[in-house]
C-alpha cells in the first residue's frame, strides 16, 4: 500500500502538469470575453469539461494529501513500516471519503 501510494503521488503530478494547458486555455477563454459569466456557464456546461475539472481537482486534492504525509515522514523521521503502513492507508481513505464528499456536494 506505502508503494501504491507514493506512486499515485508521482502519476498525480504528472497529471497535473499535464492538465496545466487545459487549464490556461480555459482561463484564457473566460478572460477574453466581455461576459465572462455567460460563458463561464457555457463551458461548464459541456460533459468533457466537468470531467477534466472533476479529475483535476481529486488529483490536486490526492496529491496534497500524499504531498502531507511525505512531509511528515521527512519532518519527523518516522520511517517505520508500521507507521508508513498507517499513514498510506490513512490518506487512502481520507482521499476517498474526500471524493465522495465533492461528488454528493456538488451533484
């Protein structure tokens, strides 16, 4: 689980610096116009945009948490496997329930 999770780290990364032009473009796109709101509504509106946003954020969101227990591993020096153990499954679960909290709030 410590490897599945610190390699789900580094493919949450990827993905969002691969996500980064999608998102420069849509910024791009709400700035340029002189109603921002109606168009804002429009892009919104389209299924494969909702997609790209939604799994933008559960990966930003994956990758905090990660990013927060790498942290606390190199700040105290808890090297253990059990304590590695705790934490993967801890950001597994805190990262699902995170996820299904998004879905019900927002759908």
């Amino acid at each position: 689980m410590t490897a599945l999770v610190s390699i789900l780290h580094r493919v949450s990364g990827v993905g969002l610096i691969l996500s980064m032009p999608v998102l420069v473009l849509l910024q791009w796109l709400l700035l340029s116009t002189v109603q921002p709101s109606v168009e804002l509504g429009f892009w919104l509106s389209l299924w494969w945009i909702q997609v790209i946003l939604f799994l933008v954020l559960t990966g930003s969101m994956y990758h905090l948490l990660a990013g927060i227990r790498h942290l606390y591993h190199d700040i105290a020096l808890q090297h253990s496997l059990q304590s590695s153990r705790v934490s993967a499954y801890s950001v597994i679960s805190i990262w699902v329930f995170w996820v299904f909290y998004c879905l019900y709030r927002f759908l």
